[in-house]
C-alpha cells in the first residue's frame, strides 16, 4: 500500500502520476488541509505533523510514504527517515532536467519560503545550477487559491503575472514547479510564461522512483486497488479534482479525519534567555 501525504490537496497533483504508473496499487492520501498551507510554518510544527500524519499511515498497513509536499520534504525526510523503518518517498526540485533543457541558461523556479530555505533544494541548486542563473520566487497566495479551487480567473492571473513577468524579462526559458499544488494551475501558467518557456513538474519523476521503491520490497501485501481519501479539513475540492482525475472514484472513499493537533510555542529569544538563565541559576543554588 502506497501512502501519500501533503498540506492540502495540492499533493494530488503526485497521486494522479502514481496512478497513472500503477493504478493496480491500493493507495491512502492524507490531507491536513486544517493546517495548509505549510509554507509559512515553524519547522518544528511541520515535523511534528509528518510524524502524526506518519502514525496514522502506519497503523493503516502503509508500506511505503511519500511526501507529496515540497516544503514538509525539505523540513522532515531525513527526520522520518532516521526515525522509522518504512520507506520515504520526497519531492525533489526538478532544477536538474530544467538546467540541462535551458537553451538562455537561464531558469525560474517557483517555490514556498520554506523550501527555498531547505538544504535538499539548495544542495541540488549548488549540485546541477553553478554554471546557470536561477531566479527563485515564492509564490504567495498561490496555494490558497488552489485550496479554494481557483485554478483560473483574474485572482490567479494576477498572482502569477506578479512572480512570471520577472523571469519572462529575465529571459528565463524554463520554470520549475517547485510545490505540489502548482501543477493545477499549469495552464495558467504556461499561457502568461508563454511560447517558448517549458514548464517542468517533477511528479512524474517521483511517480517512478516510487514505482522502483515498492517493487524492491520483498514482503509485499497483495494489492487489490482500493483507494482511501482523507482530509483534516473541508473535502469539497477534494472530491472535486479526484472526480476529474477518475469518475469511478467512490464517494465513500473520501472522507474527513481527526488527527492529534500539533502545537508549537515560540517564544522571543530574551524570554528564552531568561528561562534558560533560571534553570541554570536553580541548578547551581
């Protein structure tokens, strides 16, 4: 069983690659869309997260997982690898295919804060982007509008108009998608990037070496395609791109769930010192 996770619905732009290349398997999607979008968030808050979401997989037979978000990949894959045995699967930034294809050396990618600051994007970017420039962009807002199912319209023009027009002038030729929930406005972004600019979305990579990962487990359950759709908020756009991905898709197999809420507490550095500086003090009396 194939378990893919995301902060919102933005992660079934994976699945619907995964079920493309093996649509025999039997799969579970998880998304914690009460607390999307992760981009923003503490990296302790997003790792607590994953290995909640991770428990919950588990107890549900998962054989292998795989963090169809970019921003919980560059905060939590390692983590949950040292700490659990089964296989992880992450996004990883499709910045190599789009630095080989770049014809003007020149590459946008499109991204949240988070994984711009994450050691996996920037050691790929020091690995295959030396000899090319990248313009990064974080693209505010984006993820939102695909939450609420706004692929198209003004709203969305706007936003991608504002992150684009930079690379265009730049005569960027490639633009990377650097978040999971960005491949459903791909239409609107290849018009606005326009003739010319080649659009690339790793899914498809991660679909396959996903593929490759469950193939090399030797004690593997029988697969009978059935599929589990869960949700920690709303489900209505859910069901919606799930019914446009496959029609035969049930409605009974999406449906909201409860997982333990994460909380995580920053305090200001001066509090910190202070109640560090207490502890020391009561240690010593």
């Amino acid at each position: 069983m194939i378990a893919v996770f995301d902060s919102g619905i933005g992660g079934l732009s994976v699945w619907r690659e995964l079920y493309k290349l093996m649509p025999e398997q039997d799969y579970l999607y998880l998304s914690d869309s009460a607390n999307c979008p992760y981009g923003t968030k503490p990296v302790d808050f997003i790792i607590s997260r994953a290995e909640t979401i991770t428990d919950f997989f588990i107890s549900k037979g998962a054989e292998v997982i795989v963090i169809a978000c970019n921003t919980a990949t560059a905060a939590a894959v390692e983590h949950l690898r040292a700490k659990y045995s089964i296989p992880f699967v992450g996004m990883e930034p499709a910045i190599k295919p789009a630095a080989i294809a770049s014809k003007s050396g020149v590459v946008g990618v499109l991204a949240t804060a988070n994984t711009f600051k994450g050691s996996l994007y920037n050691t790929t970017l020091e690995k295959f982007a030396s000899n090319i420039k990248v313009i990064e962009r974080v693209g505010e807002g984006l993820v939102e509008c695909v939450e609420s199912g706004k692929f198209e319209g003004d709203e969305v023009e706007t936003l991608l108009h504002r992150y684009i027009d930079d690379m265009k002038s730049e005569c960027a030729d490639a633009i990377v998608l650097g978040c999971t929930h960005y491949p459903f406005l791909e239409s609107a972004i290849s018009r606005i990037a326009g003739e010319g600019v080649t659009i690339f979305n790793p899914a498809p990579a991660v679909a396959m070496q996903t593929k490759r990962v469950i193939e090399s487990i030797e004690t593997r359950k029988e697969s009978n395609s059935k599929y589990s759709f869960y949700s920690t908020g709303d489900t209505k756009i859910m069901r919606s791109i799930l019914l446009q991905i496959d029609p035969k898709i049930s409605d009974n197999s999406i449906q909201t769930v409860e997982l333990a809420q994460t909380f995580v507490f920053l305090l200001p550095p001066s509090i910190l010192f202070m109640i560090i500086l207490c502890v020391l003090t009561n240690n010593l009396a």
